[in-house]
C-alpha cells in the first residue's frame, strides 16, 4: 500500500458525508474535517451534528476505491501476500485479543 496515494485519495472526500462500517454494523458516521496518518493509524476528525469526533483506524493493507466508497483490507491472506507458510502461522499464533478489523474489511462510504 502506498501511503502518499491513499492520501491523495482522501483528500478527494474532504467536506462529505462518510461513513465506516465494519461486518455491516456502523462504527462512526459524520463529515470529514481533517485526516492525518500516526505511525500506523489514521486519524479522522469528524463533524457530527455541531460537534467534532475524533476516530482512529489502523492502515489497511491493500485499499480499493469503488463508485463511492473505499474497501480496506485487514485480511491475513492479503497481510500473508499469499505466503501459505506464513498464513498457517498467523491462524495457530496465540491471540488473547484481537482487534475488530482483524482479517476484515472496512467500507468507508461516502457521498
């Protein structure tokens, strides 16, 4: 993934209407004011009624833009770059927590 186009992709979406959902379940929705990347996340402000919100996600591995919406890809298989010795480690490693992206997509669509 290349971190400069994704950011020249989202700066396409500044002052719309977004929303993120994960498994069809809604986690934020609002207006996107600003976005900045941190290390590994990325950061979104958003305008929710008259107040702002801030919300974090992790960068994808892989992202697409479709019509109006992007797909960010959590999976292991696109994490493993189809390496089958390294997926097979990923699945037996020991995970006392997981997060909710792990091995899932991301829509954020937008209008």
């Amino acid at each position: 993934m290349n971190i400069v186009e994704l950011e020249d992709s989202l700066k396409k979406i500044f002052q719309k209407d977004i929303t993120f959902n994960l498994n069809g379940k809604t986690l934020k929705e609002g207006k996107l004011i600003l976005f900045s990347f941190k290390e590994f996340y990325l950061h979104f402000k958003l305008k929710v009624n008259d107040s702002y919100k801030n919300f974090e996600i992790p960068c994808p591995f892989e992202y697409s833009i479709e019509s109006s919406r992007f797909v960010f890809d959590y999976t292991n298989k696109t994490f493993s770059k189809n390496n089958k010795n390294l997926d097979f480690l990923i699945k037996v490693l020991k995970k006392n927590k997981t997060s909710k992206y792990y091995n899932n997509y991301l829509i954020i669509n937008f209008s």
